[in-house]
C-alpha cells in the first residue's frame, strides 16, 4: 500500500495525513477514496454547474489534443475510446473526426452524456469492454489521477490498443504553477488550496500526482514509448468566472477572486502549466500468461 506506484520505494509522509511522497522518483499519492454513485456525495455535488463552469476551458483544451493527436495517426484510425468521459466535454469533439465511444462509471453523468445523445457505455474500464474490443486512440483526459490502480489501467488500454494505435494522458503535473503555489500555502497552514487541488470530498479526488519523467516510467514498464509531451492551459479567462462562482460558496468571494485572478493570469501563464499531456504509443507485444 505504501509502496510508490512508478518505482516501488517506500513512500515518505508529506503534506498532511493522506498525503505521501517518493523519495526516488517524486510520485505523489494521495490515500482519498473513491465514492462514486454514492448518493450522499452526489447530492452535495452540483453536476450542472461543474458541468458549465468546465465546460469552456474543456472544449478548447478538446480541440488542443485532437490536433496533437492528429500528427501522431496514419489515415484510416478512426476508432476512439475516451475513458472516463464524464459530461462528453472531449467525447463530443472527437465524435466529429472519430468513430468516438466514451465510458463513463457514474451513473447521473454517464445518463446526462447519454441524454444528449453522445455513444457512451456506463461502467468501468475495462469492464466493460468485450476482450476483443480494439482502438486505434486511447484517450484519459483529467482520468488516469482518480484510478487508484493506475498501472492496471494503463496494461488494460495496452491490451485494447491497436498495435499502431496512440494513448493520450492529459494529467495533473506537480511541477505545475498552480500545484506548487498550491503546496507552498499548505506549508503556511492554508490548506483548502491543496486540497481543492487533490479534489479532496469529490466523488472522485485525485490519488496520484505525476510529472513528465515518472510517468513516462511508468508507461514504459507497462509497454509503451513516449512519442511527444507537451501541455495544454489548466486555467483560461474563458469561463473563468464562472469556474470560480462553482468553487466559491459567497459572491462577494467570487468576484475578489475573478480580480486577483485576471491581474495574475499573464503571469501566471508565463509558468509550467498543471496540465501535462503525453502521446505514447506501444513499445512491445504484451508478455502473454503462463498458462
Ligand atoms: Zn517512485
């Protein structure tokens, strides 16, 4: 259990008590459990107004991968699995250019996906998948952070991945501005930063932060090769305001925020970006079982 996910050292204490660090490769996990179509955590989770205060940033960050994962595909790979596709922010993008098919696990999302008429499976990955179901893209966008068993889902998308086929992370970074400033108020005693940024009493927070060369570690011990890294803005002034009128609970605290918030976002902008994005595509045939 405390074990790090990328190199199996023992994990260190970090910030607070569900927090730990490697020391040898600088993977954080974070102990949070999952909650998924509980219906306690979901009546405190407003769905419609996540689902409009991400909704602007989401889209354009949409447009953002399909064009990097353009340079990476020949003519002709057109099927598309986008797991954990949540409200279809990606999903109904990629249906434009792809034969797009989204899983999602929670049951309100994944029927609000469906209610708009986007091709979406409700359950888990890969469960739901037949064994023989092949893609040509896998994409995890804002995903691979709230599977606790991360390693198994990336061997399972090896498994569904046509040989020629690409895998998309879109991960949170912890070299990002955002993630450091976030950890330097913690430092101070300021801690809803911190947590806001492991979506600590979400129905599913953040159990892992990564940085570009653990992750590519990891997916090389699954079977892949890193074709590009690169990012995408984890924070834009479209839809700004109404993201921070979603996290904050008073007005008043809203629009202090908008302002401090415009006033810094040139700046803030000029730093590394918590949005780490990595193509990579299969290194290897996976080792069949012994039988
Ligand atoms: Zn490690």
């Amino acid at each position: 259990m405390n074990a790090c996910t990328v190199c199996s050292t023992t994990l260190q204490a970090g910030a607070c008590d569900w927090h730990q660090r490697c020391p040898a490769c600088a993977y954080e996990r974070g102990h949070l459990t999952p909650v998924i179509n509980q219906q306690a955590v979901h009546d405190t989770v407003d769905e419609v107004g996540r689902d409009q205060a991400l909704r602007e940033l989401r889209l354009s960050n949409a447009n953002a991968l399909l064009s990097l994962l353009q340079r990476h595909l020949r003519a002709g790979q057109q099927r598309l699995l986008d797991v954990g596709c949540s409200h279809g922010w990606f999903l109904q993008t990629a249906a434009r250019h792809f034969q797009a098919l989204g899983i999602e696990p929670d049951h309100v999302v994944a029927a609000s996906a469906l209610a708009i008429g986007l091709p979406v499976r409700e359950g888990y990955f890969p469960d739901v998948l037949a064994a023989d179901e092949r893609f040509d893209v896998i994409v995890f966008n804002d995903v691979l952070e709230h599977i606790p068993d991360a390693r198994a889902a990336l061997q399972a998308s090896r498994a569904h991945l046509d040989p020629g086929g690409v895998l998309l992370l879109n991960v949170p970074d912890r070299q990002g501005v955002y993630y450091r400033l976030a950890c330097g108020l913690q430092r101070l005693g300021l801690r809803g930063p911190f947590r806001r940024m492991w979506q600590v009493d979400f129905p599913s927070p953040h159990v892992h932060y990564f940085q570009a060369d653990n992750l590519t570690e990891l997916l090389r011990q699954s079977g892949f090769e890193l074709l590009q890294a690169t990012s995408v803005p984890a924070v834009s002034r479209n839809g700004l305001w109404q993201r921070i009128r979603y996290a904050q609970g008073s007005l008043a605290g809203a629009v202090v925020s908008y302002l401090l918030l415009s006033l810094a976002l040139p700046v803030l902008a000029r730093f590394q970006s918590d949005s780490l994005v990595c193509l990579f595509s299969p290194s290897r045939p996976i080792a069949q079982p012994v039988a």
